[in-house]
C-alpha cells in the first residue's frame, strides 16, 4: 500500500523537498514567491516524519511577516531571544531539530 504524501512534498533528483508558497502580501517581506527545503533524503518515509517542522517553522515565519506586515513584533521564542528570522527555514537548523 502506498502512502499518502502529504501536500508540499515534492521529489526532485531522488531527493525530497518541501516547497511552500509565499503569500502575495508577505512577499516584499520574505522577499520570496516560494520557500524550498530539501529533506536531505530519498526515502518518502523519512521525508514524511521531516516535513512536518519543516512545514510548521514555514509557517511560523509566515506568521512573524504577518506581524511585521501589521506593524507588530515577531513573537519571541526561548531560543530565540533577540528574534532573528530567516526568509525560510535553513536546512542546517532544521537538521538540527532532527537529530534530537
């Protein structure tokens, strides 16, 4: 049985990559049209358990734009205290998360 892929997921090379788009509004902030992280693997199984943070730091970054686009202040995280954003996430700290 083959297992479901979930949206956003894409194979390109024998390596999987999460790909989101940039909303129209966020895109003079993030400075992009859409985001690409490569999952660092082939295995759809392994790309599945990784796009998940992937997914969600995507959209925390959306959401810091939204904020900033409102004029507020991105919120900040414990381990992030002088709260430094990147446009999308780097696969170095996402590779990061996976290794706990």
């Amino acid at each position: 049985m083959e297992m479901a892929k979930p949206k956003g997921l894409f194979l390109r090379d024998n390596v999987w990559w999460v790909r989101k788009d940039v909303p129209k509004k966020l895109r003079p902030i993030i400075g992009k049209t859409s985001c690409w992280v490569s999952l660092n693997t082939g295995d759809l199984r392994e790309a599945i358990v990784r796009f998940h943070p992937v997914m969600a730091q995507i959209e925390k970054e959306f959401d810091d734009a939204r904020r900033k686009l409102r004029g507020e202040l991105p919120a900040v995280e414990a381990d992030n205290p002088f709260g430094v954003t990147l446009d999308c996430p780097s696969s170095d700290k996402l590779l990061r998360i996976w290794s706990l």
